[in-house]
C-alpha cells in the first residue's frame, strides 16, 4: 500500500525539481516577427543560451544565421539589448540593434518585446519563448 504513495511523492518532486532548473530566463529559441509596421513583417527566430558568465545567441539559425555580438540585461527592469552584424534585404551588410523588455517572466513562454533596427530600417518585434 505504501510502494504507490511513494512512487507518486518520488515522481512529485522530480518533476518540481526539474521546472525548477530552467535556467537562465533569456535561454531558449524565441520566434515572433519584427518589422516597421503592422502589414510590413518579417519572421524572426532567435537562440539564446547562457554559458555561466554571459548570454550567447543567433538570429535566424540556419545557412543565413547572423551571430550576435553582444547581449547585455538588466535586470532591476529585465530590459534585454542585442546588437550584431547582418545583412539587409539587399544583402549589403547592415547592423542589427535590438532593445526589449521581457513580459511575463514567470511563463515558459514568456515575450521579448521592442525596437528593432536593422540598417536604415527600423521597427518594433515581438518575440516569444518556445
């Protein structure tokens, strides 16, 4: 009568235990959109991992990936900056600066949302963790 009690308490706290090691709130692949208005958007996917001592990442992971030079949080007000070096639709080269704050931080799939420049263009994004 005892072993299911046990077997449930065990499986209980497994599972507390790992949501509880997410890790940093900035890892994990956020998908959205950015652009510089409502009908004009582009699809954006960014990776993000944190090494232990600073946040690492990607725009775009695949053959056109865009490595991010730098990302800097705050976190008194969780406001997140990324800046790197892309290209624009032209494929000339063009720098990226992205500034957001992150909303509802306690959610899984919690939202990255701001301004977006990149070259000449700039815009607001929207992204979401997966």
């Amino acid at each position: 009568m005892w072993r299911p009690v046990l077997v449930l308490t065990c499986l209980i706290a497994c599972q507390a235990r790992f949501a509880a090691q997410e890790g940093h709130p900035l890892t994990g692949t956020w998908s959205g959109d950015w652009g510089p208005s409502a009908t004009t958007r582009r699809h954006l996917t960014v990776v993000l991992e944190w090494d232990g001592s600073r946040v690492t990442g990607t725009i775009n992971p695949g053959p056109d990936a865009v490595p991010i030079g730098s990302v800097s949080v705050d976190v008194a007000s969780w406001t997140v900056r990324l800046e790197a070096d892309g290209k624009d639709e032209s494929g000339r080269p063009a720098h990226i600066s992205a500034e957001g704050r992150i909303e509802d931080l306690g959610s899984i799939h919690r939202r990255l949302i701001g301004t977006w420049t990149q070259g000449g263009t700039k815009g607001d994004f929207r992204l979401t963790r997966e």
